[in-house]
C-alpha cells in the first residue's frame, strides 16, 4: 500500500482534516523526493493567471500529455508477458514470479486470489496490460526537479517573451493543498522501452518515460480515481480535474524568463500584489554576464600583513598578497624557503583577535607595487 505516512515530511506537512485515500501501490516503484528538494514549473503568464485566480493545480489525462507513450508499458516487460511459458516461471504464494535468466529480469505478478493457478494469474494480467492502461481517468501536474533554473526548460514550457517559473519545494506544493491530496507523489523513471521492464500493476506506469525526456528531470503528483482502495466520487473523463491549493503556501518565488523584457517583472510584482502574495519576483540569471566579459577583471587591493617570529621584532609590509609578505619577510630575516617558523598575519586578522597586534615593529619596503604601495600606505616615509 501507498499511504501518506510511509513519508514523515510529508505526513508532517499535510493540513489537519485533509482529504486523502490509501491508494494502491503501483509496482513498488514510486521513488518520492525529500521535502526540501527544489521543484520548478515553467507556464506561461495565463496559466500563473489561472493558478493564482482560481487558486488551484489543473492535472491534465494522461492522455493528453502529447507522448503517445505515456502509460504505456514497455516492450520489454510485454516481451516477458508474452514469453513467460519459455522462461523460468513459479508459483510462490501470493504472486507468480516469471524470470529470464540469461539477463536477470524478473517479473512479479500479484495474485488476485490466493487460490488463482499460474495460467489464470499470467492471463488476467495480460488482460489488464492489453485492454489498455486507464490513461484517461490518470492525471498528472508536472514539476522540474533541480536546484538551479533549466535553459531546455524555458523554451519548452514557458515561451520566449512572457514566460515564468513558479519556484517551491516538495513540502511547500504537498503543504498548499487544501481540500483534498493528489493519490500519488513521486520521481519519474526514465528507460528504454526495448531492455528495461517495468513492474505489473493495475495502475498505468504514470512514473516511467522514455531516455529521450530525461532533461525534464520530473516530478510528477497524479491524480488516479480508478484506483483507490477507498473509492470516492468518481470523476468524470474529462480534460483534466483540478485540486484547490493555497497560493501563498506553494509559491516560494516567481522567476521571469531570460528572454522577457526587462519591464516584466514589475508587472508580475503587481500581479502577484493584488493576491496578497508577498514573495521575490527574480529575473532569470541565464543571460549574466560570464566573469570578465566587458569589464575589468577585479584588482586586488594592498594590504599591511604583520610577521611574528620568536625572538624578533615583528615587521610589517605593505604588499597585495600574504604570498609576498611571506617573500619580503624570509629574506629580510635571511630564511630558507621551506622555513615556516613564523606566521604572517592581516592587520585585519589581528584586529579581529587571531593574534596581538603589535605596538612596536619595523617596516619594510616590498618590491611588489612600490609605485602605487608608496601612495597609498598611510605609514609611507
């Protein structure tokens, strides 16, 4: 069984007196994120629009994602399916086990009835398989998991000029909820439909796609009616349906695309204002500048470093780097290179606390920036 409090941030987050069902467990194969993962979703302004006025997730069917193999199984768990009565193939209770041992591939087949044979069992899942998974009454809303922002992304599901991303985590879109939870919650899969199997079960493989979408990188909360253990008013075939959320609890941030104007964000902090939503609205940092392009590189600024030897009057310098001070400092009292018998501190460091500033000190001259050390020391000759 899948229920809510197999995940204890999720169990955690739910509001009090929400609804949930114990749903059936597709295949064991629902991997779920930890509640702090960072969930992006890339829409269009009408589609923010629509979530902040209506305050709810629209889920679209399953089959009305535009892959013509979402739902689907694989070919190669049909190919085990098909084959079982050549491989290795045994009765262990409460399941049917079918294996090809040239790979080690395995399938499990749940019994409906404990007393079912081997041949009544591998044939009602075939039925189950072939009659066509109930791609219709699944639905799903669909997340980007990642912690930074997705260039592929963009331009998939956001436009090019009025594009925005809704930035939340796992516990936050679980947390924003408010009449009722998604059936399913989960990471997607994604497999060769050629080699990889896919676990049996009555419930469509919602939580597996093709190689070819792995840059999504998805999570998916689904929407299953068909398949609770505690039925609950059906929906009808529709569309899609939608669950009630709170907007202020699910968004984190609204993140406007690299390619809009530079005058959308304004319009989007006054969107979101008149929904009493009071969170960031950042423009993308994808178009950023990379370091060094059309500005000079950063010059570091002279420093006075103080060295402390036992037996010595410490010495200052006024150099750009601890690694010259270090050079001034052996050779002005005659040290071996490897001799690491005194330390060199900031005067910053030593007003900090890491060492006594000193009173008295002698002060060298370092041959490093001597032009520009001997205008800008303050302790200059």
């Amino acid at each position: 069984m899948w229920k809510l409090q197999q995940t204890h941030w999720m169990h955690d987050v739910v509001r009090p007196g929400i609804r949930h069902f114990d749903v059936k467990d597709p295949g064991n194969t629902i991997e779920i994120p930890d509640g702090n993962a960072v969930l992006w979703r890339y829409v269009d302004i009408a589609k923010l629009l629509a979530l902040l006025s209506k305050r709810s997730l629209f889920f679209p069917a399953l089959n009305k994602l535009g892959d013509r193999f979402e739902g689907r199984w694989s070919n190669r768990t049909l190919e085990l399916l098909q084959g079982w009565d050549e491989l290795w193939t045994r009765d262990v209770g409460d399941h049917v086990v079918v294996e090809d041992r040239r790979n080690d591939q395995r399938l499990e087949f749940p019994k409906p009835d404990p007393d079912w044979s081997v041949d009544k069992t591998i044939g009602h899942w075939n039925g189950v398989i072939r009659t066509g998974a109930s791609t219709g009454s699944t639905f799903v809303n669909c997340w980007y998991e990642e912690a930074e922002e997705s260039e592929a992304m963009w331009k998939l599901f956001a436009g090019q000029q009025y594009g925005v991303a809704v930035r939340t985590t796992a516990a936050h879109l679980i947390g924003s909820f408010t009449e009722r939870l998604p059936d399913y919650f989960g990471r997607v899969s994604y497999v060769s439909y050629d080699s990889d199997l896919m676990q049996v079960s009555e419930f469509p493989p919602v939580f597996f796609k093709r190689k070819a979408f792995k840059h999504e990188s998805e999570v998916r909360a689904v929407v299953a009616p068909g398949h609770r253990v505690k039925q609950a008013q059906e929906e009808n075939y529709s569309p899609g349906v939608e669950l009630p959320i709170n907007p202020v609890q699910l968004i984190q941030a609204i993140v406007v695309s690299p390619y809009s104007s530079d005058w959308l964000p304004d319009i989007i902090q006054s969107i979101l204002g008149k929904y009493d939503i009071d969170v960031a609205v950042e423009k993308s940092v994808l178009k950023k500048r990379p370091p060094g392009e059309g500005a000079h590189l950063t010059v570091r600024n002279l420093e006075a470093y103080f060295a402390f030897r036992n037996g010595e009057l410490p010495l200052r310098v006024w150099t750009t780097s601890r690694a010259y001070a270090f050079e001034e400092v052996r050779e002005r009292w005659q040290l071996d290179p490897d001799d690491e018998q005194f330390h060199v501190w900031t005067e910053a460091e030593c007003d900090a606390g890491h060492h006594e500033r000193p009173k008295e000190y002698e002060r060298i001259q370092s041959r490093h920036n001597s032009e520009l050390q001997n205008s800008v020391d303050p302790e200059r000759s």
